[in-house]
C-alpha cells in the first residue's frame, strides 16, 4: 500500500487528549446500556416504536429517544478514533498500515470471545466494516471520504435506515471530521457554530420524528428509513448539546460524570454484558418492565462509573483498552499513569491524543 495521505492541519505527536470526545463516549455508552440491557438478558426486542407499542406506552417514548440514537456517536467516534490513531501511525512508524491493520483485527478478536456471551455484540461488525471501508480510506483525499460518507449514509437511509452501510458512513464521516481539522477545535468551544448546528439538527429531528411517530402508528414500510433519519438528526443534536454544555460551568460536572466511562469505554462495553447476564440469572431480573430495565442499567453504569475513577488514578487505560494498545503497536504499553504537568488539568490530560488511545 502507497503512503497515507496528510491532508490534515498538522499537530503536534504529544498533543493532550480531547476531552470532548471522552466525554461523548461515557455520554453514548449511558445511552445505549438502557436499550441494551433486554437483549442481552434475551429476554425482548429493543425499545423500538412501532405498531406493537401503544402511543402512550412510556416505552414507545423510550424508545423514540433512545433507539437507534447513541449506537450513530459510537459509530462516528470510532471513525474519528480511527483517523487520530493512522495520523499517530504516520508519524511514528515505517508501516502505518499494519498498525491499523492490527488494531482491526484485534478487535475482531476481542468481538468473537465477547460474541460467546451475547450473539448482539458489535464489535466483529465494526473490525470487519473497518477493514473493508475505514482502513482503506485512510489512503485517499479527504474529500473523496467526505463524499464516499455521504453516499454510503445517502444509501444506508434509502433502503431501511441501518445496517453496514449506515455504519460505514458514520466511520466515513468521523475520520472526515479529523481529516478536515475539525475534531481539533472542540476543545475551543466553538459556541456559535455548535449553536447554529445544533439548532439545525433540532428542526430536522423533529420533522424526523412527527415521520417515525406516524409511520410507526400506521404501520408502513416508512418506519425504518424515517427512524434512520431521526436516529441520525437526534444523534446530532445530542452531540452539539452535549458539546455546548462543556462550554459553560458545567463542564466539570460533566467530565465527573462521563469522561472516565469514556476513557475506558471499550472495557466498560464488555463488562457491561457480562453484569447484566449476572443481574438477570442469580437475581431473577426478568427485564420486563422499563423500570426494571433502567434501573438495572443505573445500577451497572454506577458501577462502572465508580470502578473507571478508580482505575484511572492509577492507570493510563482501561483494562482491554491496555491490551487492545498492546496489539496495535506490537509492543507492551507503560502500565501506571504519569503524574499530570503543571499545565494539565486533574484529569490527567497529559495522555497523547495521537497514541491511539
């Protein structure tokens, strides 16, 4: 394979971490567990409105919030993770390919032993999409992924709204981002621009969603594609809300509260899984019911929220993001955390953004 190519704004290789997109992560993975949960325990379908479930079920509103909604951000950070770390790869090794080639198939590997536990798993899906479209991207202009982005979400919306295609274009448009310079302005809280976005994604979604709410009423073929393109503009405008919030005082609460599921959310993903299984089998959890199902979800997310702050202190990494690491770069990764400079800030902002982390 030829050299990649460097059509973004240079950075310097000991930039600190975005803490934006730790953030979004902890805020995605809290958004997803919830719908999760029941299809672990195997014990229903996902919160999904439609003909079955009554307008004024509160899981037809649950379900018009969540589903389908986080899993786009996870989707596009991975993309956007993706392109940090072949940037990283450029700079710091002869054969940038096999590194990424290497951190997909890893997580390939990872995916099939998490697969023995729940047939639901994504991450197989997402090594084999990245190896196919992600990995090879890394090598053309930016804006031919900008435009191979939107023909594949273009597509992915046409015939029903999800599948590999709409997850390809997610990563698509996440390394877009990086490539185009734009992931490494979040820091600077571009409030205006968020704002203007934001309020775009919110007059889309709720057209989007007047659609999925009559289809899903009525019945027709419609549902899928109109809740394709209401999971994508709400996915959105979660994304811009959540970013505008870190611009004002809130932003140490936030960072409290999601930055350290974030930071160690491909660990907490997977453990997640196995707690729900425990809930369900040794408690008799039958999930049947949303209260039951959120507070299982709290449950574990406190859990992991508790165990992640703990960890950190500690550690660069989560646990399988520690060996997830090690397989990418082929070499065994510094175990213990580095003491934050004077310029960091106390949450360790000193772990290179371009590590791959």
């Amino acid at each position: 394979m030829g050299a990649m190519t460097h059509d973004a704004p240079a950075v310097a290789a000991t930039r600190t971490r975005i803490v934006a997109l730790d953030v979004l992560r902890g805020f995605a993975l809290c958004g997803i567990l919830p719908v999760n949960v029941p299809i672990i325990a195997a014990t229903g379908p996902p919160p999904v409105p439609g003909a079955a479930t009554a307008v004024g079920d509160p899981l037809f509103w649950f379900g018009l919030a969540t589903s389908q909604r986080f899993l786009p951000i996870f989707a596009l950070l991975f993309g956007t993770g993706f392109a940090l770390l072949a940037d990283a790869a450029a700079q710091r090794s002869p054969k940038p390919w096999l590194i990424l080639l290497r951190r997909l198939l890893a997580l390939f590997a990872i995916g099939l032993l998490h697969l023995l536990l729940w047939r639901g798993e994504i991450l197989t899906a997402y090594a084999l999409v990245g190896l196919v479209v992600l990995l090879p991207s890394m090598w053309l202009p930016r804006w031919a992924v900008a435009v191979l982005s939107a023909g594949c979400l273009t597509l992915a919306i046409s015939s029903g709204g999800g599948g590999p295609l709409l997850v390809a274009g997610l990563f698509l448009l996440g390394a877009a981002l990086v490539r185009y310079g734009v992931v490494e302005y979040l820091e600077e809280g571009p409030v205006r621009a968020l704002a203007l976005l934001g309020l775009v994604f919110a007059a889309g979604a709720a057209a989007a969603l007047w659609w999925q709410i009559d289809a899903a009423t009525r019945n027709t073929p419609a549902l899928g594609p109109a809740m394709g393109v209401a999971g994508l503009l709400l996915a959105g405008l979660y994304v811009c809300a959540v970013l505008l919030l870190l611009t004002t005082p809130l932003r140490p609460v936030l960072r409290v509260a999601f930055e350290p599921l974030g930071r160690m959310a491909l660990t907490n993903y997977l453990t997640a899984t196995v707690l729900v299984l425990a809930a369900g089998r040794l408690l008799g959890l039958g999930f049947d019911s949303l209260t039951e199902t959120l507070t299982t979800a709290g449950a574990v997310l406190t859990l992991q929220w508790a165990w992640s702050t703990l960890w950190l202190r500690r550690h660069r990494q989560g646990p399988v993001e520690r060996l997830w690491r090690w397989a990418t770069w082929g070499r065994r990764p510094k175990h213990r955390a580095r003491p934050a400079p004077a310029t960091a800030n106390p949450a360790g902002e000193s772990t290179p953004l371009r590590d791959g982390a």
